[in-house]
C-alpha cells in the first residue's frame, strides 16, 4: 500500500539534514545531502510501519492540513 507522509527537513548547523515525520513520534533521521536525508528517512518511516503492524496498532494516516508561514516582529 502507498502511503504519503509529511516530513520536516531541518540543516544542520555543522552540515547535512535531520528529518522528522510529525506524525509518527519519534521517527527521525538524518543524512548529509537532502537527497540522502529523504532516502534514510523513507527506511526509517517503512520500518517504522512494520513495527506498528507486528504490534497490532493502526498505522495513522495523513490529514489534508494547510501550513502557511506566518511573519512577526518581535
């Protein structure tokens, strides 16, 4: 089954990227170039997914969200 997910990429100050899925807690990983960053969290978030199916517990599913940045001054 093809599932989507929303991912977080974040620089790293010393170089490379760590990437989240706010959807699924504790679901992280990192790589030195963006394109490395999303290949190992695609690993992660597969793996992630078997774990919850061998365990019993309902996989979540993306809700349509709407993100938007907001500027302020502070």
């Amino acid at each position: 089954m093809r599932r989507n997910f929303k991912v977080i990429l974040e620089p790293n100050e010393s170089g490379g990227y760590t990437v989240t899925v706010p959807l699924l807690p504790g679901c992280i990983s990192e790589g030195d170039t963006r394109e490395e960053a999303l290949t190992n969290i695609k690993e992660a978030i597969e793996l992630y997914i078997e774990s919850l199916e061998a365990d019993g517990e309902p996989v979540p599913t993306e809700e349509r969200v709407e993100e938007a940045v907001v500027e302020v001054t502070a």
